[in-house]
C-alpha cells in the first residue's frame, strides 16, 4: 500500500514539475485571453434541469462555446460568444412500471468578462447567457405521455482555462447553463 502512495506522490510531483515548467516557458504570455482572442471550449458533464423533471441522477450535459475577445475592461477583457449543448435525463423503474426520458437542446448567445490573474496560461472568467431551448420528454405509465416546448433560456456560469501551449488547454465551468458543472478541453484559434 505504502508503494502505491509513493508512486503516486512521485507522479504528482513529476506532474507538477512539467506544468510549472511548460507554464513559465511561454514568455510575455500572462493572460491567454486578449482583446482579439478566438476560444472554443468543449465540456461535458452534469446538465442544467431547466424543467425540473430530472427524476433520477442520471442527467448529463455537453456544450460547445465559441468566444471573441472583444473590449478590454479595466484589468479583463470582455468577450461576446455564442453556445449550443445538450442535456438528457432518463429513469426506469420497473416496481412502479414506468419510463421517463427528458432532452433539451439549447442555442445562446453568451457574454463574459475574463481575467488572468497574474499567472502564466490561466484564464478565470463569470458570464452570463440567454437564448432559446427545445425541450422534449416522453414519460410511460401504463400511457404514453410525450410532450415538446419551446421556452427562453437564461443562464449565469463562472469558470477557468489553463493552457499548456499557447493554443491548447484545460477548462471546467460551473453555474446555471447548459450544464451545471462540466470538464473539457479549450482551443484557443486566435
């Protein structure tokens, strides 16, 4: 067991070395995140319930989002983007003898204001989005239920990038948006 944790430790160090490094290499690069800068990010995680009829654990989310860097504002920079993700729910119980599923897609337009602190290749940024969602369930007891809407979409989300090259990086956002809390990667195109 103790090997185990020494291991580990000794890739968590190696790993931590090789960021810093990679990290202070990039000279001049403090934010990556400019006035003029192009960013798509791809996550995935826990979707937004929007509806509130997630009825079991099981919600997932993807968004892809596309961002301008726009107007710099006093230390940040505030960016205009548009997003577009998905989010599914479904649940079986086969003691009450019934089936649910839940999807939504969403389309918006999304506005943010980044900040890098300081610190080689990370971005932190808050935002807001708004646009319209396609929602769709079908629900089944002993009757088949299934029902469409089209509704307004408003959303609030934090979140934070750190690139490993200046093109290429990490991203997690969390908040009310297509997604609740998701993990992926971010390009940076300009």
């Amino acid at each position: 067991m103790k090997r185990k944790n020494k291991i580990v430790v000794i890739l968590f160090f190696v790993f931590g070395i090789t960021v810093s490094a990679t990290a202070q290499s990039r000279k001049g690069l403090i934010t990556p995140f400019r006035k003029g800068s192009m960013t798509l990010n791809l996550g995935v995680g826990f979707g937004t319930d929007y509806k509130n009829e997630f009825r079991s654990s099981s919600a997932i989310g993807t968004k892809a989002a596309l961002e301008f860097g726009i107007w710099q504002a006093g230390p940040g920079v505030i960016s205009l983007g548009i997003e577009g993700g998905a989010t599914a729910s479904n649940r079986t119980d086969r003691y009450y003898r019934d089936d649910f599923r839940a999807r939504t897609i969403v389309f918006a337009g999304r506005s943010a204001w980044h900040y890098g602190w300081r610190v080689p290749g990370l971005d932190t940024y808050a935002g807001l989005s708004g646009g319209v969602g396609f929602h769709h369930y079908e629900y089944y007891d002993n009757r088949r239920y299934d029902d469409n809407e089209v509704f307004p979409v408003i959303g609030g989300f934090v979140g934070v990038s750190y690139f490993f090259t200046p093109s290429f990086g990490v991203n997690a956002e969390a908040g009310f948006d297509i997604t609740s809390i998701q993990g992926g990667v971010i390009f940076k195109l300009k």
